[in-house]
C-alpha cells in the first residue's frame, strides 16, 4: 500500500515532464505533434501554390494552340478564373461542398455563407494535415481549374460575358454540388467510388462542360467545309510547352497534395506514379502520331503528357509503378485517337481538352477499377461514379449554356469571329509592333 | 524521507530519458525544437524562391507592356537587378538594414561590410524562424524588388549606364537605411507604425523613385502631342500575363514569408488574405475598366491584380477575410483612376508602375489604420509612416537622379530613342527572324 | 531491495510513456524523429520539382538562342528528355547509378531492372533525408538535365531519331555508370574526389557529350564562311530570360537538393554561396562582354550567370562566401573567352553549351582544389575526376554519334537545315500567324 503511494508520488513528478513535452510535441492532445502538423501544412501551402501555377500553365497552353487575333481574349478568361474561382468558393462554393453535418441525404448540403473558422480551426483538431485557411484555399485552386478546362472547349468564338456567367455558375455551384458527392462524404463516397484526386470530379466534369458548350456552340468558321476537316494551326508552340512544364509541374501539387498530409511515403510514391504516367503518356502519343500522321506533332506529345497526367490522376496512389506507366501509355494512345474522332463528328476543340480531360479522366477512373491494389475498388461502382458525374455535369453545363444562348447570346458575330475576338471584345491586340496576319 | 530517496533514485533514471529526448526535439535549450526550427527554416526558403521568381515576373511584365524595339534593354535591366541587389547587399546593404546594437538614435546603424556568421547563426538561437543565411537571403531578394519597380516608370527611354548606378545606390543605401525605421527596429518601429510585408517599405518606396525618374526624364516622345494622349501598346500580352502570375506567386513568399516562420494558422490566414485580395482587385478593375472604356481591358486587370496584392501587403495578417475582400476592390479601382489621373498631368509610366506600387501601397498602409483588428494601430501613425517614407525615398532618389542627369546624362538621344534602345545600348535586337515595325 | 523493485515498479510506468512518444519522435529507432524525417523529405521534394523545372528552362533558353524555324524541333527534344530520362531511369539508370552491393570492382555495378522498395523504403531507415521514392524522382530528374545540355550543342542540324535515341543511351546507360564513380560510392569517390552537386558529374559530362557531338556533326550552314564567324542570332530575348531564371530557380533545388536532407544551417549556406556565384558570373561576364565588344550582351549576360552556377556546384557547400563570389566571377569572365575560343577553332555551338556547362563545370571542380575549406580535397585528386569524366563521356559519346551517323546519319540534309527543323523534321512551324522571314 505504501509501495503504491510512492509510485503515486514519483508518478506525479514523472507526469509533469511528459506534460511539459507533450504540448511541445502537440501529440497526446491531437493525435499528432505541433511539429507534424506544420509540416504537413507547409506541404499543402506548397501543394495550392503548384495547383495555383496550373491556371498560368492553361492560359499559356490554350492561347499558344488558338490564334494571336484571340491571344488577348483567351489570356482575359484564364486569368479572370481564378479569381471568379476563388471569390465565389469563399462565398459559398466551400460550405457547398463541405457541408459537414448539413449534407442532406448525401446529395446536397451547404454549411452557409463566407468562410470563418475559430481557434480550432488552425490546429491540428481541425485536421492533422492542414489548417482551415490552407483547406479553403487548396480546395479553392482546385475548383477554379475545372472552368478552366471548359475555357479551351469553347474558345476562339465564345462571348466573352456569357462564358464569365457561365464559369461562375459552374465553378460555384456545379462542381461544388458535384464534389460534395465524393469527397464531402456523399453517396457516391458512401458507395466506394473512389477518385484520387479528381480524373472525375475535376477532369471529367469540365469536359463535359466543355462538350455541353462545343454542342451549343457549333465549330469555328472553316474548321469543316464540304466534309474536309481543316486543321488550324496554334500561334505560338513555346507557349504550348510553357504552358505543359507548368501544368506537369502543377500536377506534382494536385496529386501529391490530394494525400492531405506531407506524408513521406506516400506522397512521394504519388509523385513518382504521377511523374512516368505523364512521362509514359508522352511516348504512347509520340509512338501513335509518329505512325499514323508520319511526322513527330509536338502538339500531340504534348497533350500526351496531360492525357497521362489525367488519367494516373484517380488513381495514383491505389496503383503500381508499373501500372501508372500502363496507365499514362494508354492514355497518350487514347488522346491521338480522340482527337481524330472528335474531328470526324465534327466537334470543334480548339485545343483538344475533351481528349485530354474528359476521355483520358473517364479512362483514369475506370482504370482504377482495374488496376488498384485495393480490392474494396470496383470496376462498377467507378463506372457509376463515371456516368452520374457526366450526367449531372453535362445536364447542368448544357442547361446554363442554352438559357444564355437563348437570352444574351452565346457566340460572336462571324465578323468579329473572322476579324478575332481581341479587338472585338477587348479593343486590344495581343502583339502589337510584330507584323501578324490573320490564318482561318 | 525514505521515499524521498527512492523518489530521488528514480528521478535519476527519468531525467536522463527526457534528457536524452530534449535534444531530439531541441525544444529545451532553444525555446522551439530543431524539428520546428527546420521546417520554419524551409518555409523560409521556399518564400525566398517564390520572392526570386518575381523578378522573372517584374521582367516580363514590363517588357510585355512596352515595345519590342525597347525588349532587349528591359531585359537586361530586370535580369541584372538581382545581381546587383544581392552582392551589394552582402556587401553592406544587409548590414545597414538590420544593424542591431550599432543602431545611432533609431534612424540609422551599419554593423560592418560582408556577411559572416558564428555556430549560433544557423540556430534557433539566433532566430527561431530562420538561419543567418536564409535571413540574409529573404531580405537580399525584397531589396531588389525595390529597384525593379523604378525599372518599369522609366522604361524605355533611361540610359543604361545611369539606370545601373541608380539601381545601386537605391537597392545598397536607400532602401536599407529607409527599411531599417521599421524592420531594423528603429524610430518608426518604436512608434507603432505598421507594414507587414512592406506596403510601403518596398512597394512606395519603389514608386517614390519612380516618380522622381519620371519627372527628371519627362514623357516617352510621341507620348503626349498638343494636350492629347496617345496611348503606346505593350508588345505581347502572353509575357505581361506570364508576369503577373509569377508575380501573385511569388507574393505568397513575399507576404506568407514575412510572417517569419512557418506558423501553419498565420501563414495560411496571410495567405487567403493575399489571394482575395489578388482577385478582388482584379474584379474592381475589370469592373471600372469595362465601364469606363466599354471594353474590357486586359492589362488594366493585370495591374488591378498587381493593386490588390501591394494594397494587402501592409495588413495580410491582420485584417478580416471580408477587409481583405474590400482593401483589394478599392485598390483595383483606385489603379485604374490612377492610371488616368497620371497621364492627365503628364507623367509618363509606361508600365502603370505608379499606380500600382505608389498609390496602393500608400492605400494599403492606411488601410491598415483603418481595417486593422489591433487596436494599437492608427491612421495617424500610418500616415507619418507614409510621409516619412515618400519624404525619404523620393528626396534620395530625385538627388540621385539628378546628380546623373547634370554628369552622364539620364535620357538616351532621340535618335536613339526612336529606334529603340536595343540596337543603341545593346546592338541586339530582342527578336530576330519575325519581321517587326517600330510603333511610336 | 524493496527499494529497488518499487523503482522497477516505476519503471514499468516510465517507459510505457517514453515507448508510446518515442514512436511518435521516431527517433529511438531510426536516428531521426518522424517529423524530422517528413521535413527532410518535403525539401527533396521540393528540390524535385526545381529541377524538373530546369527542364523548361533548358527548353526556352535553347529554343530562345536559335532560329525561329528550328523552335518546333528544340521544343519537340526538350519536352521529350524527360519523360525518356525518367522512363530509361526507372527501368535500369537508378539501379545502374546506385548498385550498392552490386558494385563490380568499383568501376560497374547493376542492381537489377526496374524501381521497387519494401515498407523499410518509405522510412528513415532507407535514408534520414528522403524516401527510396523520393531518391528515384530527385536523381532520375537529375539525370535527364545532362541530355539536354548535348541538346543545346547539336541543335539546328541534328537528326532527331538520331538525337533520341543518343539521348536514351546517354541519360540511360553513360551517366548513370559514370555517376556510379562517385556518388555510387566508386572508385572516385574512394580516392577523396569531390563534386558536390555535379559541376563534373553532370555539367561536363553533358559538354563533353556534346563536344563529341559538335565534332562529329560540323557546324552549321553559314556560321563559318571564308574563315569569317557569322553570329546567327537567336530568334527571341524572352524567352532566353525566362529560361535564365527558371534554371536559377532550379538551381536551389539542384544545389540545395544535394545536402540531401533539410539541415537548415548548411542548406541556406549553400543557396547563398549559389545565388552569389551567380550574381557575380553575371556581373563579370558583364563587364568583359561591355569592355570587348563595347556594347553589354544580354545573352552574354544570361550565359555569365548559367556559368557562375554551374561554376559553385562542385563546392558550394565547402567554399567560403567570398570564394564564391570569385569562383562565380571568374566563370562569368571565363564563359566570354570560351564562346570566342569556340568560334575560333570553328566549333559550332549554337547555344554556348560547351563554354558555359564543359568550361565552367571543370572550373567549377578543380576550384573546389583551390578554395575549399576542407584540407582533404586536393587539387590533383580534382584533375584526375576531371579527365576521367572527360574520358569516359567524349569516349562513350563520340562512339555512339559515330555509330549513328554511319547507319541512319546524324545530320539533316542541307535543304532541310536552311528551310528549317521544324517543317523538316515535324511538319509544323513553330509560329503561326507572325510573318517570319529565315535568317541564314
């Protein structure tokens, strides 16, 4: 009895030290140490400023495969999204999709207006991995680069305001709603879809987008004449490789940053799935147009390396090595043939974002089905997640495009269209002192 | 007293376990652990990169937005910065800036020529947030961001020789001794004025400079004929678009770092706060611009993105999320009255330099007299801040000037001038193979 | 007795406390607590992605310093390094460059094909610094820089099936076996030979590939005539900048990656020492280009910083901060003379690969002879590792350019060059829209 009073007392000088520690290291109160969780947070501050890159990364790509006569505009929407893309998420496109206990019935949920946290909100009690204000704003890149990809779909004849109506629709409540499905924990979560980082929920949904606009929309002028497709050449490829660079490089942020923590491991596991997929989707799309077009398109290695990117996205950290460089082959296989088939039923993609995203995203999700070492993952249940995120998107892009279409109008006139949508809608070339002539 | 022994004997066997502990996380002799010391230390780093980068976005901004016959010449001024802000600044502009004990009446101190350090240097024990070098580093690249912003207001028309030895005494001297009242903790320190990440300290101090360039070197020719303004397009968009995005990158650096560590709420909180204000000045501008001149105009919401991030500067850590929204709206409509309000009294920017770095980093000070949820700061001080730094700099700078003025002279000939400074002070033209015309 | 076993007793408690936070810390078992170890790992991580970008810069700064009708083709083979690199890497490079037990004589080792690692791997257990997945990403990034320093030299003439598959047998087979000497803990590295972060290993070898290559291609049509050197411009000043920048930016990670963990003290040393050396190569290739040629170069300019970089990183964490300031001077003094000295002996390269990477990188190494602080580097210890690279690479290179151009030829045909790669070798101009005239 005495012998367990002692070791009461000597317990209470042993505590205080472990008291003392334990707040330093964070770990007994929040299941990780003060150290761990800024760690983890640096890398997910470091993650949104990769995924932030990305959208310098789509303007350069998509003004470098459309005409200088639509540099201007196409650099005016791309740099316009993200702050469309980060206002409205603050607004409302967070509590959107991150209703927490508000979601109803799995489907829908909204946490209410602005964004404000409490104390908690910066400690690892919120999440171990990163602080609310980095979770907002990670998030938020990411939505922005969904209108991003609609941006490429409908460029080079688009009105100017009705495509700023639509991105915020879309950026604000449509990918938001969508999202919460899978990732603020709704039904398709629920039934173990599973999306990494967003070939779907990202990728995919702006593809669908895109293709609800490119229907609506009609193809460029002179794109087909009596049944001939006539390639319209980029204005500028340095922009185009600028814009890939940036984009893979954004990559590292939006797949390596999806693991929600700095985790050694499997973070760095992701970066090196993510980096042969892209790489593996270069040579698939250089070895096919080498073959069938007889000349090496740079073009075409280059949304290569996206359609790799795309479609190791969903899975990249469920999948082997040796499976991530399938993956981004077939999806550097896949992008040259969707570009051909997209040209046959006559759907104008200035810069070839619905072979890139959409089919290589509905590949990437599927091909976790396939390849994942996880065997909770079903080739099912993906194809599901696949065809309710293309219904829903596709419905509600087609349905915002056609009440603008119907209302303020969707597309230029032909002659400003002919003339280019710089001076049109913006009074001001791209280049000015270089002697341009316009190609149609 | 028995057990006190026992408890003794026993203390002996967990003291040295904790002792053995203490070191690992290093928090007991440093008052922060080498874990935490080394991930602030990083953040550190990676805020110097993204500080870096903006140098490449100060470079391509402004030659996007002046003529290719001028290319070659800005280039080489903006690419040369760095250089000449880095060793002057190991050579003694570090040492005016931060003088510690060798400050004289909290106005100005220099604690010796080069940099050195002892073991402690690279300790917490010199600072819990950085080593000596990754201070000397951070600090080394804000000063020339100083220099660069004068790059753009006398654009195009400045000599060469006379820019290089403005730069140098402006980034060696002025900069330092000026940033030294506050961040050297000397007498505007000591009074309470406030500017997080400079504000005023780099961004009107730069514009102050500017100004005083502008009216020693008078307009562009062909600027301003019989009382009408003839605006001189930029040459290439995609660069000023390029240059704005690394600029709003390397901002997460130059605010996130400025926190000095890598506490994961400030730093993120700084963060948001500097990307709202990013897009609601961007927002503001387009806003003004559209209705203004009808069209919207994409380098006015370049620069209103540029506005928003310099007027957040001051306060991104101490401002609401909904301030910040606000602080960067006004400043994006303040640029674009700005740019109005400087051609009308006939100072030639080519690069809107002023409006964007004098007026809203002026804007940005005061707002934090005005938003700021410390009730210790005040407008009035504010104020005194941004007339003792606009008294300073621009009396510092016009004698600087003019000193090269009535010796080598400021202005390149007219000749030269016409023709572009690329073939006069380079031989080189900064395109070759595209067919260009002047556009005076 | 008693005594002691209450003390036992108390043990019982103690240590469950310290078994449940060592685990936690890491740091009983690995050396390096787990949080230490996730810090280390972001910043290779982080150093990843700077060199990966380096790419892009390689890829503006060749395609900047050429002709506009070869940009396509330059793109084409920059963009592709990479993806061959990182494949080739993981399918033998990494297990040929770090044989470990493998290693035959000190000279050869294979570890066997393919990347691969047990749960040992993604711990502190494989290494303090970084993970197994980490190590393959960081030095497969590393090796794909070295093709494309070749690159620059054969540029504007080269076959490019033929510059593919040398690129894939470079970057696959000759630096990995050559990098084995030292940092695959060789025979080199036995004997004390030191290159930090591969001023030899990397920078010469790549300038003696291409030296071979330049050999055995000859120059270019038009750049030597009647014992005249014609300078052929390059096509545009922007992107030469934006490649100059990205390859510094990269450089923190090249250099600050090579500490191999995130010691702050000694990585923030090495980033000074590295921006200091290349502020003084800018500097002085400045003022050698402005005293000899009269007029200050930027692409002289652009070239003196490349050389000042490549120059510190043999030593740049074993060199005083004034030694770098020197060393980086003297290279961007050295980088001047060596482009003349290669026009004078009618070596052909376009880019001044050779004076920059070849000139600098053995400067660079056998500095570290003369200035390093530590006694055990010897000079002629440096010379040795100096010719023994320069054996093996010129040896391996020169060999497998020969063997091309005896079978499917090196070199595009003569009418091809003068109409240029792009439409030659891909059926695609670079720009469309701009009138662009060829200068011969």
């Amino acid at each position: 009895m005495k012998n367990w009073m002692k070791s009461l007392m000597l317990c209470l000088f042993v505590l205080p030290v472990a008291a003392v520690m334990m707040p330093a290291i964070g770990w007994a109160q929040e299941g990780v140490s003060s150290e761990m969780f800024t760690v983890n947070n640096l890398w997910m501050m470091v993650s949104t400023f990769l995924v932030f890159i990305m959208h310098l990364g789509f303007a350069t790509l998509e003004a470098g495969l459309c005409r200088s006569k639509n540099t201007t505009n196409i650099l005016f929407k791309n740099t316009l999204i993200p702050a469309i893309g980060l206002l409205t998420y603050a607004a409302f496109g967070f509590n959107l999709m991150y209703p927490g206990d508000f979601m109803i019935g799995k489907f829908f949920g909204f946490a209410g207006f602005g964004i404000t946290t409490d104390a908690a909100g910066i400690t690892s009690s919120y999440n171990v991995g990163y602080t609310y204000w980095t979770d907002f704003l990670f998030q938020g890149m990411f939505a922005a680069t969904c209108a991003t990809i609609v941006s490429g779909c409908v460029a080079e004849r688009v009105k100017l305001s009705s495509f700023l109506i639509f991105s915020t629709v879309f950026v604000g409540l449509v990918y938001p709603i969508a999202g919460s499905w899978k990732w603020g924990a709704g039904w398709l979560d629920e039934m173990g879809f599973y999306d990494f980082a967003g070939s779907t929920l990202v990728h995919s949904v702006g593809g669908w987008g895109g293709l609800a606009g490119i229907i609506l929309l009609g193809p460029r002028i002179g794109k087909y004449v009596n049944g001939k497709v006539n390639p319209i050449m980029g204005h500028s490829m340095p922009l185009c490789v600028i814009g890939t660079f940036l984009l893979w490089l954004g990559w590292f942020g939006f797949n390596g940053g999806s693991v929600l923590s700095a985790d050694a491991g499997l973070v760095s596991f992701v970066l090196v799935t993510t980096s042969l997929a892209a790489g593996a989707g270069m040579i698939g799309s250089m070895l096919v147009s080498w073959t069938v077009s007889k000349k090496p398109d740079l073009s075409m290695i280059l949304n290569g390396t996206l359609a790799g990117l795309v479609g190791i996205t969903a899975g990249a950290d469920t999948v082997s090595v040796m499976s991530s460089v399938i993956i981004g082959f077939v999806a550097g296989v896949l992008v040259v043939f969707a570009v051909m088939f997209f040209d046959k039923v006559k759907l104008d993609d200035p810069v070839g974002a619905l072979s890139v995203h959409l089919v290589c995203g509905v590949w990437g999700t599927l091909a976790v089905g396939i390849f994942s070492t996880n065997p909770e993952h079903s080739f099912m249940v993906q194809l599901i997640g696949v065809a309710a995120y293309g219904a829903f998107a596709f419905a509600t892009a087609f349905a915002t495009f056609l009440v603008l279409k119907v209302t303020i109008g969707l597309r230029v006139h032909a002659g400003e269209e002919l003339r280019g949508l710089d001076v049109g809608e913006h009074g001001m070339e791209a280049y000015s002192g270089f002697q341009t002539f316009t190609v149609v």
